[in-house]
C-alpha cells in the first residue's frame, strides 16, 4: 500500500484550520481523514512562526518559501519558453503556406 500525498495548499489549509479556525487537531485530521501525527508535523513546517519564535526559525522558513516560490517560478518560465518556441515554429510554418 503507498502512502497518499498531499499538496502544499491543501497541507496550508488543513493547519489554517488548527491556528486560525480553532479546531484541535484531532478534529481537523478526523474531518479531512488524515492522522493526527501527519497534521501536527504540517503544522511544525508551515504554521507562521509565533512571535515568541527564534529569528532562526523564522528565517529557514522564509528560505523554504523562497526555495518553493524559486523553484515554481523556474518550472513556469521553461513551460513559458516551450510555448514561445512552438509558436516561432508555427509562425514560420504558416509564413510559408502563405502564397
């Protein structure tokens, strides 16, 4: 049996819901039929960082998000560059058809 895998956004809700909407944990995972213990580590790795947090704690998530933000961007800007070749491509397939 493999493990299921979750999104960031639906990892970001399902702590949202336990520092922002009140819910315990156990209510939260039992509704979104998670495990407690996978929720409370979601909620170690994304939850925004109390005030009472060590700068240092604030800072590698900071870099975490920049790493993520970094590597989705990346990942969008070579789709982006694909696309514009194909349409160069057609572009000068076109200009030839054209009598």
């Amino acid at each position: 049996m493999s493990r299921k895998r979750y999104d960031r956004e639906f990892k970001m809700s399902a702590v949202k819901l336990v520092t922002e909407q009140g819910y315990t944990v156990a209510q939260a995972a039992k509704s979104l039929g998670v495990t407690a213990q996978a929720l409370r580590g979601w909620r170690e790795r994304l939850a925004p960082a109390s005030p009472t947090g060590s700068p240092a704690t604030e800072g590698q998530a900071g870099e975490v998000n920049l790493r993520e933000e970094n590597r989705r961007l990346r990942k969008e800007n070579e789709r982006l560059r694909m696309e514009r070749e194909i349409l160069k491509k057609a572009t000068a397939f076109f200009a030839r058809e054209q009598p």
